[in-house]
C-alpha cells in the first residue's frame, strides 16, 4: 500500500474490477427487464402498482437510502476526522424516527404517487404541485449529483484513471446506465435492483466490519488508539493535528465552525422525511400497517449499516491510513474500496467496489423516476393538461424527462468530482428539510394552513437554501469548493440548514395569515385529516 502514498494508484486488477462490475449490472438488467414485462399502467411505472410487501419495500428503502454517500462519504470521513464524520451516520439514523412518527403512515393514506398529492389535497392544485414538483426536481438533483461524483472517484480507483477527461466518462456511463434501467422497468424493475443492492451492501458492509474486528482481536479501544497513531504520524500537518476520537477535527469547536456542525445536525436529521424519494417509496405498498413494517425493516437495516460504519471508518484510518487516503483518486471517498482491498486482496476489492457501484446504480435510478414521476403527473399532467392527461401520456413525457434528468445530473456530477459525497447529499437534505418538511407537516397537522402559506414556505425555503449554498465556501472561495479559483461567497456556513428551515417554517405562517381572507374547502380539510389517520378512500386517491 505504500505505493499508494506515492501516487501511484493503480489498486488491485483493472480487468478483474471490470468483470465483476459488467456481471453485476448484467444481474440487475435481468431483473429490471423481468419487472419491464408487469409493468402496463402510470401505476406500475410510479409506484410498482402499490404491490410490495413491508419486509420488501423495507429492503427497498434501505437500498434507496443507503446511498453511495453512506458507504463511500461516511467511512472516508471518518477515516480523515473521526468524530466529526460520525455525525453524518447518526444524523442519517436518527432521521428515520421524524420520518415514521410524523410521515410514513400519513402520507401513505393522503397519495397515490407523489408528495404533491399530498401537498395539494385540500390546496389549490395547480400552483401547489408546481411549487411541490420543483422542489422535487430541485432536491433529486442535488442527490443525483452526489452519486455521480461518487461513481467518478471510486471508478477511477479501480480503473486507475488519473485524469479527469477519463472520470468524466465514467459518470456520464453511469448516467446512461441510470436511464436504461429506469426507462425499461419503471419503480418496479427499480425495487427491485434496490432490494438485491440492500442486502449486496449491508451484508458487504457486515463481513468488512467483522474482518476489521478480527484484525484487532475485537478490542474497539486498540482500534481507536491505532487509527489516533496513524493521524498523529501524518506527513500533512493539518491531519497530524486532529485529534479524531473528539470533536472539532472537521469543524472545530468554537465561532463558526460550531454553527456549521449544528446547521448540518439540523439538516440531517430533518431531512429525511423531506426527500421526495424516499416518500414515494410508501406508495408501493398496498396498506398503511405494511408503510409502517417497511420503516421498521428500514430501520433495523440501516441502523446495522451505520454502526458498521464506525469500524469501517476506523479500520480505514488504522490499517490504511489518512495520507493514502487523501492522495488516492475520489480522496475521502476512496476510504472504503481501500479498506477493502488490505482486508481481502483483488478480488474481495473487486466484489466491495461493485456493491458500491450498484448502490451508484440504484440510488440514481430511484431518484430519477420520482423526479421524472413528479414532473409527469404533477407538472404536464395536473397544470399545463388540467388533470386530462392520459396515463400513456403521462408515462410517456415521465420517460423523456428522465433522459433530460440524466443528461442534466452528468453534466452536475462532472462538476462535483472531488467533493466528500456525504456532504454533497447533506446539501440535498437541506433543500428537503427547507422546501418540503414545513409544508408537509402544516399540511397534515395543522386545519387553517392554506394555499398562500404552502406557496410562501415552499419557494421561501426552496430559494433561500439555493441562494445560501451558492454563495457558500461549498461552492467558491474555499480550497475545498466546486469552483476553488474563485470567490463569490459572502454567507459563512457550508451548510444553510440553520437559516433556511426556520425560514421555511415561518414563511408558512405568514403566508396563511395573509391568504386568510381565501379559505380553503372545509370539507376537503375533514376528507383529508379522515383519511390521513384511518386510511379511508385512500383507494380513490387521484389527482383533482
């Protein structure tokens, strides 16, 4: 490994990398291309026709949640900061609870296919599923992003790329894998590639976190003490300086940098019941007691993972060490394919690094059809068609938008190579949390709110985050931003959480008080709070 840390980084065989990745992508495509052969109506392309059981749709979740972020971003974090990388697992993991105490059930009884559905049901329809679809677009890109830039740096690794023409076609390869899977099996083909991804990844994870223990005889505090050592004896003296078993390694512990920790911290662990696809995983299961048993198995799955992560994030530390990790392609995010191969060689390399690249593969497909989704039935379905759009038409204009999204999130990722995938998606849960928790929760919970205050805390939260994180050092003026040779920022935080989901929340507020002179339908309000709790009608749950 030591030839590592002279930038030479050509890691294990290039053609062995290459048969295994080719032989997982043939495996999925076959069962994407088997669901292709079910899937006849708008509901079978959306939501797999509401037809997954909760241990299934469970695995689903997990595989949708556990992004390239979780596995690649997190153990590289923790590998380089310790502590303070270890947010990102227990923000990611304390965020299911908002989400099954205050949305799975309820959403699940409101829909049919989007989070607009539920948004706009006792709204005005038209300017509701505008905002709401928007948003959507806004937050599956941002993801999207991340999973590209995570194909790029673990690709180039395992393909020794050292130049970033050659990781610019990697993404664009993912890209185009992306809408080849959506584009023939719809959700179905998609939950079906995730829950095969779930376990590949939690089970991948599982076997690297004992290998890791057994490496160290199971003593946790040798772990710790030796990856501490290898930071310590770091050429770079920023990371000779962290102490990585404390907090302030990343973000310091006083001024700013703790206002930066807790705005992340926020946009975490609120997120989650803001991304739009994970929402729209409720709907593919026929009841509301079968969301709640999806959330539960979610739960179990990735609650395992992220305790894997600490270990793996150590390991990684320990027995790879921070210099290498920061020299090698993809930098942070190339921790865990690393980590992989001082554990088990080539090949056990070749099959982590395949996981990885399938979870690139399934995450970006799910997110995906639920931007394509949104903009079919919310935007060209319900406001320039009026609610007269056929089905076949609707999954017609959703097929041509994921070509667009695709091509779109190429070009996004392409920019975004180099950055700690983690942080890129922390950016996707604060456009979530801003732009569609506030309003999701005043939808459901709260009689008076209306159309006005939904159109203020969506935009209001929507446009507030972007322009923060634009002008943030995430963007410019930082060694570590996207555009590094340039300075346009002027807000601190690298993160906007801390601002822009307050914001949101009061913007609602205000926006009800002033529409108050425009109530809304009093019996739509009682149908849908009815409904929301007994899942009553929920049957007859279409667009207006």
């Amino acid at each position: 490994m030591n030839v590592l840390a002279q930038g030479h980084t050509d890691v294990g065989n290039p053609l062995l990398n290459i048969v295994i990745f080719v032989a997982f992508v043939v495996v999925t495509m076959g069962l994407v291309i088997k669901a292709s052969r079910t899937t006849k109506k708008a509901s079978d392309f959306y939501t797999g026709g509401g037809q997954f059981s909760g241990p299934q749709n469970g695995f689903a979740i997990a595989g949708d949640y556990l992004s390239a972020a979780s596995f690649l971003g997190i153990a590289g974090a923790i590998a380089v900061y310790g502590y303070d990388g270890f947010l990102y697992s227990i923000g990611f993991l304390v965020a299911w609870l908002v989400a099954l105490l205050l949305v799975a059930e309820l959403l699940r009884n409101t829909g049919r296919f989007t989070m607009a559905d539920v948004l706009s049901f006792r709204l005005k329809q038209r300017p509701v599923r505008m905002a709401a679809a928007l948003s959507t677009l806004a937050v599956s890109l941002f993801y999207l992003l991340a999973q590209m830039a995570g194909a790029g740096g673990l690709v180039a690794l395992l393909l020794d790329i050292q130049d970033k023409a050659g990781q610019a076609i990697v993404v664009a390869v993912v890209g185009v894998l992306m809408i080849v899977y959506v584009l023939v099996g719809g959700m179905k083909g998609t939950t079906y590639v995730q829950m095969v991804k779930a376990v590949l990844l939690v089970a991948g994870a599982g076997v690297m976190f004992v290998l890791v223990l057994l490496a160290v005889r199971g003593n946790f505090s040798q772990l710790l003490a030796d990856a501490q050592a290898m930071a310590s004896n770091s050429a770079d003296e920023a990371v000779a300086g962290r102490d990585i078993l404390a907090p302030g390694a990343k973000y310091g512990i006083s001024g700013m940098t703790r206002i930066d920790f807790i705005s992340l911290g926020i946009a975490l662990v609120l997120g989650t019941a803001g991304l739009p696809h994970v929402l729209m995983r409720f709907y593919t299961v026929p009841t509301a007691k079968e969301a709640r048993r999806s959330v539960t198995w979610a739960i179990a799955l990735i609650g395992a993972f992220y305790l894997f992560t600490l270990v793996l994030g150590y390991g990684a530390a320990k027995m790879v060490g921070p210099d290498v990790i920061l020299n090698a392609p993809g930098k942070e995010n190339a921790a865990a394919p690393l980590l992989a191969y001082e554990l088990g060689g080539t090949i056990f390399l070749a099959v982590i690094s395949a996981v990885a690249f399938a979870t690139i593969l399934a995450v970006v497909a799910g997110l995906a059809i639920t931007a394509s989704a949104s903009f079919a039935h919310d935007i060209y379905a319900s406001v320039l068609k009026h609610g007269k759009a056929t089905e076949d038409e609707q999954v017609r204009v959703s097929r041509i938008t994921v070509v667009v999204i695709g091509l779109v999130s190429i070009v996004l990722g392409i920019l975004a190579m180099g950055q700690n995938i983690a942080f890129l998606v922390a950016l996707a849960f604060a456009v979530a949390a801003s732009a569609n928790l506030p309003t999701l929760l005043y939808s459901l919970f709260w009689k008076k709110f209306n159309t006005t205050g939904a159109l203020f805390s969506i935009y209001g939260g929507l446009i507030s985050c972007l322009l923060l994180i634009v002008f943030s050092p995430a963007v410019s003026g930082s060694p570590s931003a996207m555009f590094p040779d340039v300075d346009f920022s002027f807000f601190p935080l690298s993160n906007p959480g801390i601002v822009s989901i307050p914001l949101a929340f009061a913007l609602g507020v205000v926006g009800t008080y002033l529409g108050r002179n425009k109530p809304e339908d009093p019996f739509k309000q009682a149908e849908m709070e009815v409904r929301s709790l007994t899942g009553v009608g929920v049957e007859k749950a279409v667009s207006h």
